[in-house]
C-alpha cells in the first residue's frame, strides 16, 4: 500500500555502567526506539571524556547513516568539583552543542533522579558527591550498589525504579522543579534533566503509535518527516505542510493539530486520544487530497 516507515534513530552516550543498565532496562520496559553507545562498560566509573571519541566517530558519518539525535548522558559532581575541570567541560559542552549533541545532565549524579521517584513533591538538596546522595537513597533501596549484579539481582530497584510508571511520573515533577530553581550565589544545588529527554522518548513512541494508525486508515502511499525542535517539540510534517505536533512543558506531553491540543498520557492507548486521531486523519486527507 506504499507504506513507508519512519526511521529515527537516537543513540545514547552513557558516562558508566549505571547509565547504562538503567536505560537499557527501560528500554526493554518501554520499548523505546533507541541505540546505547557502547555496549556494556568494562568498568563502572568512566566519564564523559572518554565518550566524546565515540561520539566524534558517530558525527563523521556520512549525513544519511547518522544518528538523528545524539545524546551524552553524564554526572556533573566531578566536575563542578574542580574550576578547571568544568571551565572545560562547559566549552566541550559548547562546542558539541553547536553539533547538535544533546547533554543530558544530573549534578551530583543520576542517583539523583532514582531518589525523586520516592519524593511526593520537589525538595532542595545540596548533596555534593556520589557517596552523600547514596547514604540517604539506602533509605529507600536497601544495599543500594553501583555494580552489575545489583542492577540486574535486585527487586527493590526493578520495582521502584524501572517499573513503576507513578513513580517515574513523581521523578518528573520534582526534575523539573530541580531545574526551575534558581540558587543563590555560592549555594550548591542538585538538579536533573533526565525528566526532559525520557519525555522525548515517550513522544517519539507515540510518533510511532499514530504513524501506525494513520498508516492502517489511510491505505494511500505516503511519508512522514519528523523535524525536532531540542527534546521539547516534534513537528510532523507530510511534505511541507505540518501535519501535527508533540511537545512537552517538563511535566506532561501535548499533541497540536488543527484544532485544541490534547494532553496524552504517558502509557496511554488508542482509545484514550480517539478524538485527536480522528482530526489528524482527516488533516491528512485534506493534504493528501490537496496535492492529488
């Protein structure tokens, strides 16, 4: 019927071996449409410098075998931790932003991010290192580790921290409130931005969703084109006219058509965004009728 899938491919670029397990569970939970650079770590500790190669060797592929989104996913305590070592982070961080590589950052670390899925509401913290924030995530995962054999053995972080889609949704809200804080000057507070590229990905999944839909309604031969503003907009053309829109605040994901945006939610199904499928349906159409 001359269907035509759309590719987008995102690759993340874990710092260690947390990053690691911890996105390729969730993506074997969500089924996320994404790559994890490289494999496996050898070792737990690693740091962003020693992706910035691997990512240089991704940018240098030809425009059309690159990955659409580039990710770097890294702890900030290090670094915040020496002038030095962050003056030239913060220009690594420019540069490679100017390419279009998207950080994705938690100071002091990612355990932040699995400590608000136990927060009810955003609280300012000032942890420093690793070893600080760990001493009160143990109140809540009991032996907590940075090892493989506590990723892949325990049920207190499978539970809390991967499966537990309420528990994600909390993270989110208290990341976003993370990174609206505004410290005074020489005061030392934790942030996360996990919640804005997780989001991403959960648009990126509904993309698909009601790509597949369209696809099964409309049985006439067509292509859509995502163009991505950041991690916070996805515009989806047919051509050059926009078909619809998916964005999120931080907090929650809107979809944009011809008519009122409609909240989607994030484990959503079909029948919960009925109506906004129906209008982009009948959009395409009219688009697709305009250029027969």
């Amino acid at each position: 019927m001359g269907r035509q899938r759309t590719e987008f491919i995102v690759k993340i670029f874990g710092e260690g071996l947390t990053e690691w397990y911890y996105f390729d569970a969730l993506r074997s939970l969500e089924r996320f449409p994404f790559t994890l650079e490289p494999n496996l770590p050898s070792k737990s500790k690693s740091s962003y410098k020693k992706r910035l190669p691997n990512i240089d060797k991704e940018l240098r592929r030809p425009q059309q075998e690159r990955a659409n989104l580039i990710v770097l996913v890294t702890d900030l305590d290090n670094i915040v931790s020496s002038p030095s070592e962050h003056a030239k982070y913060l220009e690594a961080k420019r540069k490679y932003e100017a390419k279009g590589v998207v950080f994705i950052e938690s100071h002091p670390c990612i355990e932040l991010w699995f400590l608000y899925h136990f927060k009810p509401k955003f609280e300012k913290s000032n942890y420093t290192s690793y070893y600080e924030i760990k001493e009160e995530l143990e109140q809540y995962l009991s032996g907590y580790d940075k090892s493989r054999k506590y990723y892949s053995s325990d049920t207190g972080f499978k539970e809390n921290i991967i499966s537990s889609y309420e528990k994600r949704v909390s993270a989110s809200r208290c990341c976003r409130a993370s990174c609206k804080y505004e410290a005074v000057e020489g005061e030392v507070v934790n942030r996360s931005n996990i919640h804005s590229f997780i989001l991403f990905l959960y648009m990126l999944k509904w993309f698909y969703r009601i790509e597949d839909y369209i696809h099964d309604k409309i049985q006439r031969k067509m292509s859509l084109d995502i163009e991505c503003k950041g991690i916070e907009k996805i515009n989806v053309k047919v051509g050059n006219a926009n078909l619809f829109t998916l964005a999120h605040d931080g907090a929650v994901i809107n979809c944009f058509s011809s008519t009122m945006p409609q909240e989607l939610n994030l484990n959503g199904s079909y029948k919960d965004c009925q109506g906004i499928l129906d209008i982009i349906e009948a959009d395409l159409k009219a688009i697709l009728d305009s250029e027969a």
